[in-house]
C-alpha cells in the first residue's frame, strides 16, 4: 500500500512543472544591439557579437522560486522597441552622437556600467568644449535614461528591470564602442578599449 | 639709697655733656655763618685746589649738613662749576676716614675743558672720598677751544664711593635708571696716559642681575676700557675696546663687542677715528614696529673724521656686514647749531625680503618669502626730520604659504621719506606668477599681475595708494571646478586709503575685463564681447567685518549695467546681505541669449527657437544671507516682447510693471499673515498667433512670496471667438517654476483658420469648452474638464487631456475623445479621402501622440444609422481604404460590374483599432466566419463589403499604405 502511495507521490511531483516568467536577457541584448548601432554605427569597429550565442535564451537572470523539478523556460520572443517615443529618442541621440564622439574620442568622456555616458576628465578641455560636454552629456543621459524607460513600459516590464536594460545596454555600447574610447567596467574601473 | 647715690653723679654728667654738645653745635653753627669762617673755608681750599671759590652763603642744618649757596669756582679765570646749591652733609665716622658722606649739587653747570681733562698732568688729588655724589639737573659745558663748547642739559648724576685721592684718579657707581642699570666706573691716571673702565650691571630693584651662564658677577652686561694716551706731538690716541653681553636697551638686549681708535690733533680739532663693531645678537625696533631677533652675527665697520671745531662728522666708509645684507654709506653729520645730515649715501645689497616682512601689514607677516632687495638711499637734512631719497627694487623674489604663492615678483619703489612721511611714485611691481588656494579648495591664479602705484604715507593720517593694476591669463577655479575662470586680462584703476588706527580701508576705482572665458556649471560664457566692468567706491570696516558699498556698478556690453549700494556685513564668516540693486536700462534680449540659450537649449530646445526684446529697469531690496535671503522691489519691461525665430506666433510689444518679492530658499508658509499684495500690469499692446492677430488686453498681475499670479481673468480674442485664462498661478515660480495652474475656457473658436495655422487639414467648425482646473507638475500637464468641438456637422468631446515633456523633444499629448454625429461627407471631403457619406460614432480612448505621430489609442468608431442619412462611399475611399486595411490597389477586387458604378450603398462601416509599439491591431465592425468587416454592404446593389485579412500591421507598413493613399489621386478602379 505504501509502495502504491510512494508511487503516486512520485508522480504527482514529477508531473509539477514550474514556469518562471523572465527577463528576457537575450531579446534586450539583440534590441540593444540593433538600437546601438542605429544611433552610434557607422565608422566604429563593428560589432563581434558571437551571433548564435546571443541567440540562446540566457540563464534565467531572475527566478521567482526554485524547485526541485525541472523548470520550463518559456519561450522568448523579440521585444518590442519601436513607438514614437523611442523613435525620437532614437533620433535624439543619433543625431547627439557626431557631437558627442570627438570627446570619447579625446578620451574625456566614458561609458559608464550604467549604460550612460559621463565625464571622465576635462584635461586638455577649453572651458567652451567643457561646457558643451556637459551639456551634451546631461542631454545624452537624460535621453538615454528615458530611452531605457520607455524600452520598459513597450514591453511591459517591471520598474525594477531598468537596472538590467542599463547593464545589457551598456554592454552593447561597450561592445560597440571604437577602440581607444574608456569603458567602465562593472567594478567601476575605467579600462581603454 | 646706695643707687640713689650713683645716679645722680651720672644725670649731672650728661647734662654737662650735653650742654657741650649743645654749645658746640651752636658755636659750629655760628661759625659756619660767620663771614670769617667762609673766608677761611673758601682761601683753605683755593690754596688745596688751585681754584678761586666763591660762596654766596654757608649755613648749618640739623644734624650736618652744610649748606653752600651761590658757589662759583674758577680756574684761572674760567669758570669750572656754578651751583645755586650745593649740600655737604658730613657723618663723624666718615669724617675720621676723610670721606664725605653726601654732596647733592642742585642745578649746578659745571664746565669742562676738553683739551685738560685729557692731559692727564692736570689732574690733582684730594685724597678726599665721596660716599654719596647727587648732581640734580645739572648742566655740562664741554668747552673744545676757541670758545666753542658742547653742551649737555638736564644731566642728573647719583654715584656712589667717588675715590679722589688715590692714584686710580677716580671710582664711582652710578645709578643708570632709564638703562636699568648701574655704573661702576673707575678712571685711572698715570703719566701721560688715563685709562677709564666702565661696567653696566643689569638691576632689578637694588639687586645686580647675574649674567645668564656666567659665575662672574664683575663681568657686567656691558664692559668697556677706555685708554687715553698723549702722543706728543701728535696729539692723543683714545682706544676704546668692549663687549656687551645680552645688554638691554629698553625690552632688547644685544651680544657683541666693539673697537675704536680715535686720534685727536693736539690743537683739539680734528679727531679721526676708526672703529668695528661686531654683534652676535641683537634687536632693535623701528617705530613702532619691532624687528625681528637676528642671532646671525654682523659686523660694521667705519672710519671718519670728527671736526671738533666744526662740531661736523664725516663717515668716510662704513661697511656693513650681516644676515640682513650688506650697506655702504658715506655721510656727514653736522652737530652745531643741531644735529644736520648732509650728503648722506647709502647702498643696500642682499637684503632679504624676510628681513623687511616685519613692516608688512599684519596678514602678509605669515607669508613665507624668498628673495633680496635692493636699495640706494639718499638723505639729507636736520635731525629728525631727515629727508631720506632712494628706491630700493627687486628681482625674482618668491612669496608661499600654505595658501598663497607669487613667484618671479619684481618691484620698484622709488620713494621719498621725509619727517616720518613716505611718498612712493611710480611704484611697479611684477609678478609673474600668483597662486592663491582659499580654505574650501578654491584656486586663483595668474600669469602675470603688473601695478603702478603711487603709495602716500603721513603721521597721523591714512595710506593712501593710487594707480592701476593689470592681471594677465588669470584663472580661478571652484574646489569642486563646476565654476572656472580662464585667460582673464583685466585691468583696474584703484584709489586706495587704509586708516590703520580706524581698521578702515576704502576702495575706488573701476576695472575692465577685456577677455577671458567663463564655466559656471553649464554656463560658458565668452568675455570678450561682453566686456564686464565695475566701478567701485566702498569701505571695508575691520573692526565690525563690514563692507559698506557706496557705489558698485556692474555692467555687461549688450546687457546693460546694475548699480548696487548697501552694506555686507559679516564680510569673512557668513556675509550678510543689506544692499540695494537698480538697473536702469537692461537689454533682456542680451541677458537671455548670453545666460540662457546657449546653456539650455541642448536640454530644451524650444528656447533655441525664442526670440526676446524690450528693455528693463528694476530696483530691489536684497536682505539675508547667501542661504537665505529676500528680495523686494520693483520690475519694469518696456516694449518687451517674446516671438518664435520662425515668426509663427508672437507676444508683444508689452509692457509690465511689477512689484516683486522673493525668497530663497524657501517662501514664507501660506499660514503667515501678510499685508496687502501690491500687483502690477501686464499691458500686451499686440500678440500674433501665424496670420492671426489678438487684440491689446491689460490684465493685473502679483509676484509675492515667489507666487506669481494673475488675478484677473485674461480674455483673448482668437480665431473669431475668445479663450479665456482665470487663475493663472505660479505656487513658487522661483523654485518650481514648472508648477502651474490655470482654468481654460473656450467659445467659438473658429477651426478653419485654427487648423490652417497648425498646418493641418483645414476644416470648418468651431472649438467651445471649459477646463476649470489645468495643472502642471513637474513634466505632467493635466486637465479636468472638457473641450468640445463641433465639427463635420457632429461633436468631438475631448477629456481629458495630459501632456508631458512640453519643452522637450518627447513632447506627448494624452487624450480621449468622444465622437458624436459626425457627418462623413464632410470629413472625408476635408481629408481628400473620397466620398463617404453617412453619419459615425464612437470613441478613441487612450490616445498618446508623441512627437507629433501616435503612439497609442484605442479606437471603436463605427457608422450609425439615422433617419434621412445617406450611406454611400464612393469608389476613391473604397481603394484607400482597401489600400489602407491590405496594403494592395483595390483595382483587382472591383473589377467586373464595379467599374459601373462611382459609388456603393453601405450598411455598415466602421473599425475597431488598437495600436501601440507601432502595430496597429484593426478589426471590423463585424466578424463572420473569422472575417473582419471593414464596410458591410447593403442587400441592394451597388453595394461592397470589405474585409480585412491583416489585422495586424506594422509601424512601417502604416506608413507605406498612408503615403500611397495620400499620393494616389483619381480612382484605380478597373
């Protein structure tokens, strides 16, 4: 009799499957990928992103329980990255960007691991590029910032997945980013690519 | 009895005695009064002295003292002493060892002649002690020959134990009180040479300070041994030789010694002389300023000649060698008929600066300096009013401190220095490098500082300092660098006058900054073109730390000028603000593209597109502290006026008058009772919205407590009907600036010319409502109400409405609508969409435009069918909306029979759509058999029914089908 309910037991847990609901880490990095490389291609390195790989769903980054039966991951899809909002934005900081260069560039502005730009240093700068690079900057991040937003509100993501829009987009920026431009790594060290 | 007895032979005995006594005493008494005795006395010591003695008069007082008046002795005729009374009080126990016990000599004149005091030959001996000498403001005639004599007045003596009778020639102890000191000197004859020893001995009460380290009590903080030789027939040879150890003079001492050779012509009337003296420590003060302690040791040395018959000294060389540098002088010093300097050279080399700081005004002193001086003097002229000529330069010195660094600074100060008055003119002074880093991390800097100066300095009044001051490439920079100022030239005209006694400094002048460049925070500002200017007059007040401004006018080229008066109190601690600001004729247009524009208009781009005029004039009252201050007064803009570069629509010419009180940090709370607002006007003479013009209005406005608020309700006369806007209301415009509200109201707005001047699809109709209450917060624009509008025959009920972001590039509109009898005919006629008729319905909810394009909504509108409404749609909106639902020409779908027919009959025709992230869910107004029916026909012909097999559609296909519809003219049907 017991054997019988140990049976049941057995197949009643191994029946559970657990879906988890995700942030889908691999659509973000294809969006931020394609997103990157409207507004700052073009004479940069292109990017070496291993396709196939970013294709692969990613681990899980998040999951809301763990258990002991095998959890079905469901199935991603691309997200969504194009309204009226993001266009602009989009446009903002394309069109920011040829500004914005000559001072990475120089070296006096950085990716930060957030995915925003910010001043490294103002050695070598006149107090007019000093000004223009602040401004450019704060207007940069500002856009960038409600960038990551809307990407969030598109897809219905929740409040506390911009953090982890910030990060895959700064790493496509990073990835993106010519050579000799500063990168912040995710320690905070400023490396040059 | 036996007692009795002795007693009484003992009483008698003392009373003989005593009657003796008295009766000697008497008899002395009378004797000392006799004329007889006098004579005698006088002759007796005439025959010892070889001097004629004359006394007035000699009297006797209690219990010895003999008191002479009227005493002259002469020499051969020449007067040696002339006393109105000398006192001689005689002890019977000094009497025994021949010695006086006191002579006090009142107001005696006693004449020396030189020449015999030093022929040592003519020295006589008394071999007569003087316990007690007191001369009393006495008088020395040192007579040098040809009846010339020096004189020295006021001379008070106290010597103890004067020694003249033995072959030493004379000892005694002197009280020294303005040295402090006591003076044993003792004087030495022998044949044709006299040698005198002098000792100084420090006191403290009657006690001898002991020397520091030293177990030699005779050795004395001053020691000098004069040795006088007839060198016939030269003349004499005095040789003077000494040491001063930690000898005070006044709070000072000084360590040294010193020797000199002076050779005296027997005719008595040139003495040369040559000398050194050598110094380990010393101090001295100048005025009132004491130098500092010099431990290095220095030497002088000099040679001259004094002309006794002249009474005229001539410094051929003195050198000077020491720690604070080297001099060469030459000089002559007259002393007769006073002490005259005449010809007067001195060269100053290798002076250190440090050695000059101590003259510096008290904040400078801590500085630590590097660097020589040099200087060349000329000075001439009586004691003490020597008139001193010269200029005294430097080159590459360097001044550091923790704060402060000038390096490669160069002076020049020719000056003239006369009875205790300085002039300066033509001062230069160099730097080539400043450096001042302030307490919070603050940094000023400069390449070059040049001044010319001329500096004036008289007793009992103030400095005065003049000239003009020129900064090359200066720079400063905030601690945490978000304020930096660089390649400033600025040149300044200064009238400087600093009342030490008063601790008050005054300040006029005026400077000019001809360029430089400037970051505050996001600001740059270039200062070439704008070329800022103060003119200044205040008053710095030590005593209180107060500033007090009585002018400051601050001006920028294209901007206008601020004249400021009022004081700062609190100058260097927490400044505390009581000033009064008035410009007269400020250029807004100026201030807001040079402040504004340029700084912005990357965050906000409209304010690239504004354009601003006019002129302003205000004054207010500033009070408070940096942190938190107030301001009150009154704002005036003349002809102002606020258009788009574009010219799409425009504000003025206006004119507003308006009393104004702010607060910073924060306003006072609303709680707080507050007298009467006073309001302003704000009188708008035109405004033009495209081709649209608004009449004049006037309206009243108050800016109270950072509140600014129109209180009146502002029609404007529009489109061919009226907005009106009531309670219009900044909470606090200073801080939250973006807070606003407002209700709104709309009549008879005409669309025809509304929608042409939007660049829209021009439609007629008119736009009426009321919004009673429109907020703004911070990005967020919300309504509460509703707006109608009355158009193709139908209504449009919009509410409500949100806008975000309305001065930025992501500019958003929210709204819904309510759609109401809306005749299609007319719409589709305005839209160029083809013929439809019929009357439609519904609802768009959730609409958000974003930057002018949709970025959601969701729609449900469909035809509804009323009595005597028409449903037809003609073949042109059938293919646009065809092309619209599938993206292909209808052509091929209305073959056969349709090409008959211009127009079909409906049933039905409407849609339910959704979009958002730029697909566009469209379905029917039915759904049968899994179809979406766009347009349901009629029973009867012509009729058509469209379907929809792509529900969904993209952003970028919406655009292709709407670009086709819109350059597809004529009907493609076939």
């Amino acid at each position: 009799m017991w054997q019988r309910s140990l049976l049941m037991a057995t197949l009643l847990v191994s029946a559970c499957v657990t879906v988890n609901i995700y942030f889908p880490a691999a659509a973000v990095e294809r969006a931020a990928d394609q997103i990157v490389k409207e507004t700052w291609g073009g004479p940069g390195e292109p990017p070496k992103r291993n396709e196939p790989q970013s294709r692969i769903p990613s681990v899980p980054q998040s999951t809301e329980s763990w258990s002991l039966v095998p959890a079905a991951y469901a199935q991603e899809a691309d997200i969504n990255v194009s309204n009226p909002a993001i266009r602009a934005l989009k446009d903002s900081i394309k069109n920011r960007s040829d500004l914005i260069k000559p001072f990475m560039d120089r070296g006096s502005v950085g990716i930060n691991q957030d995915g925003l730009l910010a001043i490294r240093t103002t050695d070598g700068l006149s107090l007019k590029e000093r000004a223009e690079v602040q401004q450019l900057v704060e207007a940069e991040n500002r856009d960038r910032e409600a960038l990551y937003l809307e990407i969030a509100k598109a897809n219905n993501f929740a409040r506390d997945a911009v953090p982890k829009i910030k990060r895959i987009f700064a790493k496509s920026w990073a990835d993106q980013a010519r050579p000799g431009w500063w990168i912040q790594d995710a320690q905070g060290a400023w490396k040059r690519k | 009895m036996y007692g009795h007895f002795m007693r009484r032979p003992a009483i008698r005995t003392l009373s003989i005695l005593a009657v003796l006594l008295l009766s000697a005493y008497i008899g002395l008494y009378l004797l000392a009064k006799s004329q007889r005795f006098q004579r005698w006395l006088t002759a007796q010591l005439a025959q010892r002295t070889g001097y004629t003695i004359e006394v007035g008069g000699l009297s006797l007082q209690l219990p010895l003292r003999f008191v002479a008046s009227g005493v002259q002795v002469f020499k051969s005729a020449e007067p040696i002493l002339q006393a109105p009374q000398i006192v001689i009080t005689l002890s019977p126990w000094d009497f025994i060892s021949k010695t006086i016990h006191r002579i006090q000599l009142n107001q005696p004149i006693l004449y020396f002649d030189a020449r015999q005091l030093l022929d040592s030959s003519t020295q006589g001996s008394l071999g007569v002690a003087i316990r007690h000498l007191t001369i009393y403001e006495g008088a020395l005639i040192l007579k040098t020959g040809d009846a010339r004599s020096i004189d020295f007045r006021s001379v008070s003596l106290s010597a103890n134990d004067l020694n003249l009778g033995q072959t030493i020639g004379l000892t005694f102890r002197a009280e020294l009180p303005w040295l402090k000191s006591q003076a044993e000197i003792s004087v030495r004859s022998q044949a044709g040479e006299a040698e005198a020893e002098i000792r100084i001995h420090h006191t403290l009460g009657n006690r001898v300070l002991a020397l520091p380290g030293s177990n030699n009590p005779s050795r004395g903080h001053f020691r000098a041994n004069v040795k006088l030789r007839k060198n016939k027939p030269q003349g004499w040879v005095v040789v003077a030789a000494g040491d001063l150890n930690q000898f005070m003079i006044g709070p000072d001492t000084t360590t040294g010694e010193f020797d000199i050779k002076t050779e005296i012509d027997p005719a008595f009337q040139e003495a040369a002389f040559a000398g050194r003296l050598a110094v380990t420590e010393f101090t001295r003060r100048m005025g009132s300023i004491g130098l500092t302690k010099a431990t290095q040791p220095a030497t002088a040395t000099f040679g001259g000649h004094y002309s006794i018959s002249d009474q005229l000294l001539h410094l051929h060389a003195v050198h000077l060698q020491s720690a604070w540098g080297t001099a060469e002088a030459t000089a002559a010093v007259g002393f007769a008929p006073r002490v005259n300097l005449a010809k007067g050279r001195a060269t100053l080399r290798q002076i250190p600066i440090e050695a000059l700081q101590q003259f510096f005004p008290e904040p400078l002193r801590a500085l630590a300096v590097k660097g020589i001086v040099e200087s060349e003097l000329e000075f001439a002229g009586p004691w003490p009013t020597v008139e001193i000529k010269g200029i005294a330069r430097s080159h590459d010195a360097q001044i550091a401190s923790e704060k402060l660094s000038l390096a490669r600074l160069s002076f020049s100060a020719p000056f003239v220095w006369t009875n205790g008055s300085v002039l300066a003119r033509e001062v230069q002074i160099q730097a080539n490098s400043l450096s001042v880093n302030r307490r919070d991390r603050a940094t000023f800097a400069a390449d070059e500082i040049r001044i010319n100066a001329v500096l004036e300095k008289k007793p009992a009044d103030a400095l005065n300092a003049s000239g003009k001051m020129r900064i090359l490439r200066g720079r400063f920079a905030a601690g945490d660098g978000s304020k930096v100022g660089e390649k400033i030239d600025l040149n300044a005209h200064f009238d400087t006058r600093v009342a030490a006694e008063k601790q008050v400094t005054s300040l006029a002048g005026n400077l000019r900054i001809d360029q430089g460049e400037l970051l505050w925070g996001r600001f740059f500002g270039d200062l070439r073109a704008r070329r800022p200017a103060a003119d200044f007059d205040l008053d710095y007040a030590a005593a209180d730390d107060t500033l007090r401004l009585r002018r400051l006018s601050v001006s920028l080229a294209g901007i206008g000028s601020v004249d400021i008066t009022g004081n700062v109190e609190r100058v260097t601690e927490s400044p505390l603000l009581r000033l009064d600001l008035k410009t007269d004729d400020l250029q807004p247009a100026g201030a807001f593209d040079y402040f504004i524009r340029d700084t912005l208009k990357r965050s906000y781009p409209i304010l690239d597109r504004l354009r601003i005029a006019g002129r302003m004039n205000f004054s207010v009252r500033l009070d408070g502290s940096a942190e938190q201050w107030t301001g009150q007064g009154n704002m005036h803009i003349r002809a102002g006026e606020v258009r788009d570069h574009s010219d799409k629509w425009q504000i003025g010419p206006f004119d507003l008058v308006l009393p104004f009180r702010v607060q910073l940090p924060v306003p006072p709370s609303r709680g707080e009772a507050l007298p009467a607002i006073p309001t302003g006007t704000l009188a708008i003479t035109s405004a033009r919205v495209g081709s649209e013009s608004i009449p004049p209005l006037r309206t009243t406005v108050a800016a109270w407590n950072n509140a600014l608020e129109f209180r009146q309700t502002i029609p404007i006369s529009i489109y061919g009907g009226t907005i009106e806007i009531g309670n219009l209301r900044w909470q606090d415009f200073i801080n939250h600036a973006e807070t606003v509200a407002f209700s709104l109201s709309a009549k008879n707005l005409q669309l025809q010319k509304l929608t042409e001047d939007l660049g829209w699809y021009r439609f007629a109709g008119t736009l009426s409502g009321s919004i009673p209450n429109v907020e703004s917060t911070g990005s967020v624009l919300r309504t509460q109400g509703e707006m109608q509008m009355e158009v193709f025959g139908g209504k449009v009920r919009i509410a409500p409405v949100e806008v975000k972001n309305p001065f930025s590039g992501l500019f958003s509109v929210r709204l819904n609508a309510r759609f109401e009898d809306i005749h299609l005919e007319l719409a589709s006629e305005t839209f160029e969409f083809g013929r439809i008729s019929g009357i439609v319905e519904g609802s768009v909810n959730d609409l958000i435009v974003t930057s002018g394009q949709p970025a959601q909504f969701i729609a449900d509108l469909q035809t509804v069918a009323k009595t005597g409404a028409s449903q037809w749609i003609s073949v042109e909106a059938l293919n646009k909306i065809t092309v619209l639902s599938s993206g292909n020409e209808a052509g091929a779908l209305y073959g056969g029979l349709a090409t008959f027919f211009d127009n079909f009959r409906y049933s039905k025709l409407g849609f339910k759509a959704t979009l958002k992230n730029d697909n566009l869910m469209l379905r029917g107004i039915e759904s049968r058999d899994g179809k979406e029916y766009l347009v349901v026909g009629t029973l009867l012909p012509p009729t058509v029914n469209i379907i929809s097999h792509t529900q969904q559609i993209g952003f970028g296909e919406l655009l292709r089908r709407l670009e086709r519809i819109t350059e597809s003219g004529s009907p493609q049907i076939k």
